[in-house]
C-alpha cells in the first residue's frame, strides 16, 4: 500500500482527536508536538520496534508540550492514527493477484517488518492479506530492526527454507536490501513510486 496518504490520514485523525480533547493547536503547532516527540523517542529509546511507536511520539511530544505527562491523551490520539491510518489504506493493485500467484505456485511468504506485532497484524487483517502469508516477523518480536540478521533467519527458519531457496523484496535498500544481501538472499527493491 502507499505509505504517505495513510500516515497522512492518520495524522490528520490525530489533529483532529487532539482538538476535539481541547488542545488548541493549528496544524503546523500540532505537526510540531508530533515531530519532536518522534525525535525525542527515537533519541531515547533504542532502535528496534519501539522506536516506531507513534503512541511513544504523541505520549512525548504531549509531555514535552505541556510539562506534563498526559497518558490518556496520548492514547487517543495514537489510536485515532491507527484507526484512520488502517482505514485510508488502499492496497497497491497487483498485491492480491501477486499472492494469489504465489500461493498457487506453492511458495512460501513470510513479512518480516520493523515494528510492533499489533499494528503489523492489523495493518495485514485491514489489507484482506492475512490469509495469504505463512509467517509474520515483527522486530519486537526480534528485538531489533532489520537489517538484523536475526530479522530474516527468524523468518526463513518458520517457512522452513534456505537463503539460497528465498527472495527478498522490499522497499528500503538500507534495510531490506542491504540485510537480505549480507546473508547471500537475494533481493529485490520494490520501487513503489512507480507501482500502480
């Protein structure tokens, strides 16, 4: 799917929860309070599947905003990100028809992703594609992001297959390509700006 219109909508959500709990921010203000929670979670938190953790960023960007901790709205405006973020999810047309391919050929599909099994799982269940896959790898399940090792020997491991038996596609060169080259997978780099 197109990451940008989702993570838009969801943050517009977001805009639009943070007004409704009262806070009166513009737009920009708002962006602003996101950015630098995400800034500051990233810097204190170490890399792996909590440093992609958009309630971690609205809980910090609150707290640095305000002076205080504010859980409870923190927590509404991450899942008004994710609520509206799964919803503007549109998948890329050939998804579908490309796993369906694949299952029919007999190949196994794992996803292995950098970031919480939660958001992961329901990102697969809101694109109709749950079914479709034989393993899904999260890095908190790892303990650390791609390009990790342990991030495609985990997932290689579960589909009972070989690197020489596997391809990685994804869209990242520094995490998806770099990581499956340095175990001899080979890899491809899905360009989605040009996917239709």
């Amino acid at each position: 799917y197109p990451y940008r219109p989702a993570a838009d909508a969801g943050l517009t959500a977001a805009f639009e929860r943070a007004d409704a709990l009262g806070y009166e921010f513009d737009r920009e203000t708002f962006e602003g309070v996101y950015e630098t929670g995400r800034r500051e979670a990233k810097r204190e938190v170490p890399a792996g599947a909590a440093s992609h953790d958009r309630f971690a960023y609205f809980k910090r960007g609150l707290e640095l905003h305000t002076g205080e901790p504010r859980p409870g709205d923190a927590h509404a405006l991450g899942e008004a990100y994710w609520d509206e973020f799964c919803e503007a999810m549109a998948p890329f047309a050939e998804l579908r028809p490309t796993l369906a391919a694949l299952r029919d050929a007999g190949t196994a599909i794992a996803v292995t992703t950098n970031l919480q099994t939660r958001v992961q799982l329901r990102k697969l269940s809101a694109l109709g594609v749950g079914g479709s896959v034989d393993a899904v790898v999260t890095s908190e399940e790892v303990g650390r992001d791609k390009p990790g090792s342990a991030m495609f020997t985990l997932p290689l491991a579960r589909v009972d297959a070989r690197p020489s038996e596997a391809v990685v596609v994804g869209d990242n060169p520094a995490a998806d390509v770099a990581g499956g080259n340095a175990l001899g997978i080979e890899t491809v780099l899905f360009d989605h700006a040009h996917a239709h």
